[in-house]
C-alpha cells in the first residue's frame, strides 16, 4: 500500500526523467560500452570478427604513432591549461581593478569565445604562414622568417591560437572569483601593511582557489581532446609531429580502417582523462579556504 | 580608497585587447583586397573593397543554405534542450533524497568525463544504421549530450527556488506537470538563457560531431564547409578569408546586439 502510494507520487517524476534515460543511454553510453566491446576485436566495420583479447591494448605500447600522439598532447595540454590560467587570472585582476570602461574591455575579451575554433585556427594557420614570416623577412629577423607551423616549434602555434581562444572562458569565472572577495579584505590587509604582492599570494589566491581548482579541471579535460586546433592549424603536421590522441582515434578509425584497434586507444584515453582528472582535484583540495 | 584610474591594469588590457583584435583586422584586411593588392601588403587597407570575393564565396559554399543548415540544427537544438532539459533536471533535484534518482544524477554527471573518441567510432556505425546520419541526428546528439552538464547547472539553480509555491499550487489540486510549466520553468528564467547561450554556440561553432555525423555535403554547417572547402580555395587566401568572416559574421553580429547579456548569463552558469 505505501509502496503503491510512493509510486504514484513519484510517477510524474519518472515519466519526465525515464525518456531522457532511455536516450542518454542509447546514444551516449550504449555506442561507448560497444566501443569498449570493440576493443577487444579485430573488427574493421564490416563483415565477421574475432575476439583477439588483448593483442590491441599490447600493439598500442608498441605503436610509435600513438606514443608520439599521447606525448604531444600531454605537452600541449599541461603548456596550455598552465597559461591559459595564468592569462586569465592576470587579466581577470586588471579588469577588478580600477580601470576606464570595464565593459568595454570585458566584451572585447570575450568575444573569442564565441568565435568557431575551427575558424579561428584557420586564420591563425594564416598569420604563422604568410604574415609572420613576410614581416621578419622585412624587418631581417631571420629566427621568424620561416612559418612556425612546419617546424619543430609547430606544437607552439597551436598552443598560441588555444591560449588566444582559452582564456576567455576562464578569465569570465576568475573575475566572478574576484569579485566574490569584499572590499573590506583588501582594506584590512592593507591597513596591517601587506605589500600587493603578499597580499595576492596570501589573500586573493586561497580565496579564489575554489575557481582555480574547477578551471584547471575544464581546461586540462578540454586540452587533452583537442582537436578542431589541430585540424585547422596543422593537420597533424609536420608529419606527425602536431597529431593529438584525439586526431589519431578519428583519421585512423574512421579513414584509416583501424576500428576496433582504435577503439581500445579510446579506452586507455578514458583510463587517462579519470586518473588526470582525479589526480588534479586530489592535489587542488585542501588549499582551498573559505572566508 | 580606490578611486584613481589603476593604469598598469589599464595598459595591460590595452596590449591585451590589442593582443585579441589583431587576428580579426587581419581576416578583414584580408578578404577585402584583391590577390594583387594582398600580395604587395597583407595588413594595409585597400582604397576600395573588394566585395567580389564576398559574392565569390558565398556561391562557392551555398552561403545562404548552409547559413540555414546551422540555423536550423541550432534552433532545435536549443529549444528542444531547454525545453526538455529543464524538466529532466526539476524531477531530479524534488526527488535527490531516494536512491533512484541519486543514481540518475550521478549517472548524467559522471557521464561528462567520458570522452568522445570513445563512442565516436560506434556512434558513426549506429547512427547510420538507423537513418540517423544527418540533421535531424545531431539535433538529437546535441539534447542528448548537453544533458550531463545542463541538470547539473540547473539543479544548482533549482535548489534556490523554494518549495512553498509548489506544495500550495499541489493543495490547490494542480498536476505536477502544471506546476512544472507554469509555475517553475518560469522561475528559471536565468539558467534556461544561460543554457540556451551555452547550448547555441556549442551548436553552431561545433565541428567534429557534423564531420563525423553528417554524410551528405547538402547538410553541411558553416564551420564543416569551410574545412570541406579547403582545397577549393587553395591559395586564394583573399576568398577564403572572405568565407571565414561570413561564417564568423553571424555570431559576431548577436555578440556585439546581445553583449552584456550573453557575458553576465554565461557567468551565472559557471559559478554555479
């Protein structure tokens, strides 16, 4: 009887959640747990298959391609989640302080962010390309006259174009951060005679670490799956050199008949976005303080 | 205290804004010349421009039907997420305290560190099976997977809306349907703009899950068509600029007219 009393109660509820389920499931995590299936197959996306257990996850450790995509973009996603952070708190604390027309300078900062990324690499791909290289050539500095892009320094490109975008997002939530603090922390620490910069590192910082820990966490999960970069400034060039994991698993999987081979690079990827994302909360916690 | 002008902050934003302008007066400097005129100098301003690359490009892409490609999906897709959505994330956060619902949640939210390479082959193979490689599909794709991250904010919102309206709208003999609808889909006013902003530019700036879902070129968005059409301008760097700024033109167009109400919604989402 109460059994029967608590489901009509919550019936309307379930009716409003129930479809939604069946839908995430099907779409999101049904395709995810056949990937995982995959894995462990030599399927190729048609006709019969073998299990194979665990011969992919053994030829990924010995896949020089594959190695070199998880080297690149460790380098790129922790160069680019340390400086889009460090941008974006520096301008977050020019725009909390006095200045002109705040508005103004809020709005250009984040116009980027609502730009496509694939488009914006394109034009970046331009400036690197043509435009850098004509201007050192005129001005004689032969260090910048060749396009960056088909260097070794490739990598550094595309960690500029993402900064460039990045910081936007980020640079919004450290000044909600900012300006969560009253004014009347400052006015204490300054009448106890802190210097600015004690009164950064000791004041502003614990307060707003909160923020700093939930932007690390998003741009290092973002970072790790670039991609729209890649295709737009390098292509995964030169040769390999700028192929991220996610730019593998896609030319590789779906053009380049390694479906199921890179379906378990896909698994070790999840393995390694959890561990990266529970490693940073771990060490960001605790250096948290609330006023 | 602080009441003068803080000028390093301020010369820092100009180099900063200078910084972020640059990349834009460069894509219009270059797509208003004619190759002649880009190669003697790319960053000067022409005496005229050259509004034929404009026209150029916009027949080369079908400007106008794939403007109407992006627009379409980003349509549905937003007001079908916030439609649905709200709703989802309402039945969650009245219902935290039983284990059922707790799990829902817990399932929606871990959901959003898996990531997308990881169903993306399948997907590709499942969709098609069922007919859904197209733009009815990645309207569908884009509801569904804004879920993860939209009951999360919403819950955050919901559990500031008190309960006391309900429960009197609940004596009065209203459905928990109608309560919902009339009374506290209104109330969340501020997170459905947020989630609408949110799911809209993510929509229409997307590139991966068009390229991966969508097979017939008829279809393809502004972002998917200037990377199909890469090859097609080849050195023409004038057309292709030209193209790029018509495909950024409408985004910049409801940024600059809804401004500060985009800035100030997206950050009320990301605080929560």
């Amino acid at each position: 009887m109460r059994l029967l009393k608590s489901v009509r109660r919550s019936w309307p509820y379930l009716l409003m959640t129930i479809p939604a389920l069946v839908l995430f499931f099907y779409f999101h995590t049904w395709p995810a747990l056949h990937g995982i299936f995959l894995s462990f197959t030599n399927w190729n996306g048609f006709g019969p298959y073998h299990f194979i257990g665990l011969k992919n996850y053994v030829d990924l450790f010995h896949d020089h391609q594959v190695l070199h995509a998880y080297g690149f973009t460790f380098l790129f996603a922790f160069v680019t989640t340390v400086l889009v952070n460090v941008v974006s708190l520096l301008i977050a604390l020019a725009l909390n302080a006095r200045i002109k027309l705040p508005n103004t300078f809020k709005a250009i900062f984040f116009l980027p962010y609502v730009l496509s990324t694939l488009i914006v690499s394109f034009i970046f791909n331009y400036l690197f390309s043509n435009v850098i290289p004509d201007v050192a050539t005129q001005l004689h500095l032969t260090a910048l006259s060749q396009n960056l892009l088909g260097t070794r320094w490739a990598w550094v490109g595309i960690v500029i174009v993402s900064v460039w975008q990045g910081a936007a997002f980020n640079t919004l939530l450290y000044l909600a951060g900012l300006q969560t603090i009253p004014d009347d922390v400052y006015e204490a620490s300054s009448i106890d005679g802190a210097s600015p910069w004690m009164t950064f590192w000791r004041i502003t910082l614990p307060l707003i670490a909160p923020f700093l820990t939930i932007n690390m966490v998003l741009a290092a999960k973002n970072y790790l799956q670039v991609f729209d970069q890649v295709v737009g400034m390098t292509n995964g060039g030169p040769g390999t050199a700028t192929q991220s994991v996610s730019f593998v698993i896609y030319t590789n999987g779906l053009g380049g008949g390694e479906l199921s081979y890179q379906s378990a690079n896909a698994v070790v990827f999840l393995i390694v976005l959890v561990i990266v994302a529970l490693a940073q909360v771990r060490l960001m916690q605790g250096r948290e303080v609330q006023l | 205290m602080r009441t003068r002008t803080n000028w390093p902050a301020m010369i820092f934003l100009i180099v900063g804004a200078l910084f972020i302008l640059f990349p834009i007066y460069m894509a219009i400097a270059v797509a208003v010349k004619s190759p002649q005129e880009l190669a003697q100098s790319v960053l000067g301003f022409p005496s005229h421009i050259h509004w034929d690359n404009f026209r150029q490009a916009m027949s080369i892409t079908h400007y106008w039907h794939t403007f109407g490609n992006s627009l379409l999906i980003t349509f549905f897709a937003v007001v079908l997420t916030v439609l649905s959505n709200s709703m989802v994330a309402y039945a969650i956060a009245r219902n935290m305290h039983t284990p059922l619902f707790k799990g829902i949640y817990y399932y929606f939210f871990a959901a959003m560190f898996v990531p997308f390479p990881i169903l993306m082959l399948p997907l590709v193979h499942q969709m098609s099976s069922i007919g859904l490689a197209n733009r009815v599909g990645l309207i569908i794709l884009y509801i569904v997977y804004g879920i993860s991250f939209n009951v999360f904010v919403y819950i955050g919102y919901l559990k500031s809306i008190p309960l006391e309206l309900e429960e009197a709208a609940l004596v009065d003999g209203a459905s928990r349907w109608r309560i919902f609808w009339q009374i506290v889909f209104p109330l969340l006013g501020p997170m459905n703009a947020t989630v609408a902003i949110l799911t809209g530019l993510w929509a229409w700036n997307d590139f991966m899950l068009p390229l991966v879902m969508l097979s017939d070129p008829n279809q393809y968005t502004l972002p998917l068509v200037q990377y199909a059409f890469q090859s097609q301008y080849s050195t023409n760097y004038d057309l292709a600029f030209a193209s790029y700024l018509l495909a950024l033109l409408p985004m910049i167009i409801v940024y600059l007219l809804f401004q500060r109400w985009i800035v100030s919604n997206v950050t009320k989402g990301a605080i929560k």
